[in-house]
C-alpha cells in the first residue's frame, strides 16, 4: 500500500499523486481545476462561502491552499439563484482556489433541522425562515454541481452517537445506497466526488461500510461521524486500523477534525485531508494556538506582554501586533481582533501541516514523533 | 486671507503649507512627523487605536493619510502602562502614518460619564468598570504626550445644545483657560496641539470664542460643538462665517463631521480636516455609500444583483465582490462583511476628498458647485 508511485485519474481534471510515505503517513497532492492541494492538507472552513474574519486574499496569506464551504447552509441561504448569478462559488467569494464542500448530512444533525428522513431524502424545516425543503442524494449533487466546487461530497445519514445498533445500520445501508446515486449524477466540470465511510467506533462496521463505499469507485474517501464525542484515543484507534486500509490511490479525508494533536496522530494513520472550524472559532474566542498550547488572550497576564504570540510565527499578526494590543483589542470587541486571531491560528495549522508533510518527504519517523510528543496531550 | 504661499513652521516637525484656494476653499498640506497630509482631508475613526474592521494596511489601502483615535479612551483602556509597553500609538496599533487624538472632552458629554467639573477639571467615572478618574488640562495633555500623536486636541468644556446661556457662556471661557494651560505643557517630539472653538451656532459667541483661541496660537483650530443636532442648514451657516475668519495660515478643522454634503459645504467654507464615524459605523449599518447616495444592503433588490456597488469605485469591495454577495454575507453576519462594506466607504470618502481638492488646485468653482449639487439633499 505504501508505493510513491503516481496514481489514477479519475476524472478529467481531478488526480491524485502519492509523492512519499513514511509509515502510514502519507505525502501527496492533489490536483483540481482550481489548483493544486499538496497533503496533508487542513482545509478552511468558510460555511456560508466565506471564512470568517478574513478576505480570500487574507485566507491565502495563511497558506491555505484550499477552503471548505457547506451545500446545505449555502442551498438555503443565499439560494441556488445567487449562486447561478455568480456562476459558482469560486466566483461568489472570490476564492480562486480549490474549494470542497460538505453535503449537509452531519448538519442535519447538528441544526437538529431534520424532520423526516426516509429512503429517498430528507423533509428538513430550515433554521432561517421556518420554510420546508426535502434533500434527495440527486438535489445535494445538483447543489454542488451549480456550485462548481471540485470536491463534492456524497449525501449521507450520519446517525447520533447515541442511535441504537439497528438504527446506525439502517443508516449505514442507506447511506450506502445514497452514495450510489450521488455517483451516478451529473458533475461540474473537473469536479470529482468523495464517498462518506461511516460505522461509529465500531471497526467491523467501520471495515464492512469501507467496503461497500470502495466498491463504487469515488474518487476519494472520507471517515465521516468521528470527533462527534468518542474521545481522542477512540479516534485514535479507528482511524489508525482504518485508514490504512483505505484505497491508497485515493485522498483519504478525516471530516471535521480536529485539533492539533489529532491532526498529527491522524496523519501518521494515513490520512491526507482535513477540515474542522477549531483554528478559527477558537480565535474568535480568545484561543490562541502556540508551540507551548493554547494561551486565552483574555489572561491578565498578557496585558503588559510587547510579545508577539508566538516568536517562531511568521503571520502578519506575530509580526506585527503585541499580545497586549490584541488583548486590548480583544477587550474593546475590535472586529480587528477576530481578523488578526484567525490569521494567526490558521497560519499555526498550515505550519503545522508543512512540517508534517516536510517530515513524511524525509522519511522522517523521528521527526513525526518527535511532533506527536510536542501536541500530545 | 486667500494667499497661497507657504506659511507658518509652527514647531520642530509640523508644518502646514497651502497649495491653492478657489473662493474660500483650501488646498494644502500638512507635514507631520508621521508624514504628510493632503487637505482637504477625511481623518478615518479609530477610537480604541484601531478602525472598527480593518487592518492598518486596509485603511491605508483606502487612501487615507491620517486617523483619528480619542484620548480618553485610550486612557480608560489599555491605559497608559500599556502605551508606554509599545513606545505609544503608532507602533501599538501598528500605523506608522500621523495620528490626530481628539482628547475627550465631547465624550465626557456622550458618554454621560462626567460626576462633576470645576475650574480645575472633571471627575469621572470609567463607563467600563466604574472606576473614578480626575481629568485635567495638564493629564489630557499628558495622555496625548505619551500617546506620542502627531496632532493633539486641547482639552475643552463642550456644554450641551440644550444648556442655558449662562452655562454656554462658563463653558466656553473654561474652554479658553484649559486651552492655555493646555498650550503650555511639554510635547512629543514634534507634535501639534490644536485649539477647539465653541460658541455654538451664535456667531458672535463663535467670534469671540475664536478670537480667545486664536490669540493663545495653537498649531491649528478646530470648530468643536456642531452636527450635535442643530441641522445641516444652521451648520453650513455657522462654519460658511466663521471658518474664513480663521487664521489662514493654520489649518482648519471641523470636528465630527459628517455626510458627504457636508464635507462638500464645509471645505467651500474654508474648512481642511474633517473626521466622522458616517463612513465605518453606517458600513456596519448595512448603509454604502454610491454617487447616486447611501444605499441599504439589506434591501431585497440586491438579492439578484451581481453588479459591484459603485462601478465608479476602484476599491477592493467594487473590484472584487457583488452587491449579491455583499448582502449575503450582511445576512448571515459574516465579519467580512464589515471589512468590506467599511472598505468601500472609507475610500467613497477619500475620493471625494480628492476630489474636491483637485478641484481646488485646478481653481474651478464649477466643479465644486457641481460636487455641491451632486450631494445636496
């Protein structure tokens, strides 16, 4: 499984390349319409087609090489009509890079929006204005085909980690079923589709769905329901039996993860790609990533501290803004604050991945662990 | 009065020079240690040291030459232990351009924090954490030494529109008593103080307001006291009559002011600086700036509307994003929405100002009666 041999084309525009591996660590990248992603990858998250705090300009500047949008928060607000007015997303938020967007499955469960779900789609009542909608696998796929984003995700039905065995098999089966239809439909140019493996923390079900969504040939994969509550080291254990088992011509995405130390434990399970809105959430509230931990900004101490966040950082905010400016800035509700907050911590995750892929290019174990010993915890 | 030959050096690094007038209308400069500053000029609001939104590279990118922060402020939060950790302003808010504090007396009247004042100063108590503070001529000038601004504000009295004459009257002659001590206490290297004249929109308080000040030679004169609810009319009366009777070898300055029509009627009063929260604070307000007036993001026929906001507008928000999106991004509170309505206001002011003063060095009152017509109403 560990060859540095490049891989497939599946599809015109979208390939994937394995440039080294160091273990199961991974190094490769990803070619798309919009640009190349070099992995392993953190995608930004910008939910309504924007990254919060920051202009696409300023999203670049972090070394972010590809964001990650939402179908569903985007179908219902602005609406397919604005985004035809656009001719897409790229164009929408002018982000010329990259883009993947999730289908909208987990966020059915998180907006709790979900009224009905049957075999064919999903009756949902939005959270904005109240109005009805059913999601077929057929409409998620249209959405992201109009939004023209190069990776589109399949629909699927992420159970509560709390479902009973039948009801998580149940949504196993039908979300295996609805893969299967997300396949089948029209694509944007050049857009490739990921499948979603599912099967909770249970590794025969984890092993039986990898299967079932292997077999229908997607051009990447993704380990959907983790980071939903298990625990880091139930994560842990799955994605490091899993991931090594999936395709390994294909990008392998961990959805919705994670902190730093996941990041680096996950990467040396395998994993190519990830996407979580910690780096940026937290930033807004006052959680700043350095190679020591977390500091909050809110902390007395940093008041009287002409320091930059973290001296080894070479963000536009370590560069030039002191912790007890943004402290005062954090203090007075400056949306600056929230600006130069992001900058830093998305700069810290891109680093980050830099130096894990660095690491992997150089056959370099010690240094992998040596990386893992400096998050753990 | 309308000479146009370089005037007064006023202290080691401020100097200002007039370049043209046309009718009462200025064209000048002034130099600072921070750099130069074209007149007439829109001084960008940054109250706490940093403008609501944007980054210092983003308002400098807007065209603007000086900001405006507020002393009091400042004092109240960070406070001066935290300037002095940065070596002042500039290098703590990370703007190396000049800087003008206004230092606070119209906030004691805004903020309704004032306990009681005397000859000597004002009691205060902070609206942040309810701790008591005494102001005074000699602490304000202090705060602004340390603050290391290019342009500081004497410390005045600004009564009430609603207050008896009597206590107008108290008022101004405090204002004239603090403005001296003001006058004589030590600097920052290089900086100006200007005078602030009140009197209201009773002209002959104003002119003798104006000679009292005048007399104490500030760097500059400020008219303080109007757009506090008189109306654009006896506005226009008070600064067309008073403002050429300033002298005309400082510059001029019209403090909180205002609507585009008002900068167009006041620099054809004779006035060179201006400062207003309208551009940023009405960009968050959903309001945008156009040649053809403010129009309302929230408005639902920018739902379908992929055109920028001003096609006239070379400014990043114009070149780059829809009013589609814009309102997207409005409605679903995205921070990026600030920054970027605020951007666009910002530089609609700075070409303005452009504006009105090419047409003041190409001496053509016909363009500037044309601005006039372009804004009335």
């Amino acid at each position: 499984m560990n060859d540095t041999t490049t891989t497939t084309t599946t599809s015109q525009e979208f390939r994937f390349e394995l440039d080294a591996t160091c273990g199961n660590a991974r190094a490769g990248r990803i070619h798309t319409a919009h640009g190349t992603v070099e992995t392993p990858a953190f995608m930004t998250v910008g939910t309504y087609g924007a990254v919060r705090g920051m202009s696409p300009d300023g999203v670049r500047a972090t070394g972010a090489q590809i964001i990650l949008s939402n179908t569903l928060h985007l179908y219902l607000r602005p609406g397919l009509e604005v985004i035809d007015l656009h001719g897409g997303l790229h164009r929408m938020m002018g982000w010329d890079g990259p883009i993947l967007t999730d289908s909208g499955g987990f966020q059915l469960m998180s907006l709790k929006s979900m009224l009905r779900i049957d075999d064919e789609g999903v009756d949902l009542r939005s959270p904005i204005d109240g109005s009805r909608h059913r999601l077929t696998p057929a409409l998620v796929m249209e959405v992201q085909r109009r939004l023209g984003v190069d990776i589109a995700m399949v629909f699927d039905h992420c159970p509560a980690a709390d479902a009973s065995d039948a009801f998580k098999r149940e949504a196993m089966d039908r979300s295996t079923r609805w893969a299967a239809q997300c396949l089948d439909q029209p694509r944007a140019p050049g857009q490739a589709v990921f499948g979603i493996v599912q099967g909770g923390v249970d590794l025969a079900l984890r092993r039986e769905h990898l299967a079932a969504i292997a077999e229908l040939a997607p051009d990447g994969l993704a380990l959907g329901g983790l980071a939903v509550g298990e625990g880091p080291q139930e994560m842990d254990r799955v994605v490091s039996a899993i991931a090594p088992e999936m395709p390994a011509e294909k990008p392998r995405y961990l959805m919705g993860v994670g902190f730093p130390r996941d990041l680096v434990a996950s990467v040396q399970g395998g994993i190519d790609l990830f996407d979580c809105v910690i780096p940026t959430r937290h930033a807004r509230n006052g959680q700043l990533f350095t190679p020591e931990g977390r500091i909050n900004i809110a902390n007395s101490r940093f008041r009287h501290d002409d320091g930059p966040v973290d001296p080894e950082c070479d963000c536009l905010t370590c560069q030039r803004f002191t912790l007890a400016y943004l402290k005062h800035l954090y203090q007075t509700k400056e949306i600056l604050y929230s600006t130069l907050a992001t900058t830093h911590n998305l700069r810290f995750y891109q680093r980050l991945m830099r130096r894990l892929r660095q690491a992997i290019m150089d056959n370099n174990k010690a240094r992998l662990a040596a990386l893992s010993a400096q998050f753990a915890g």
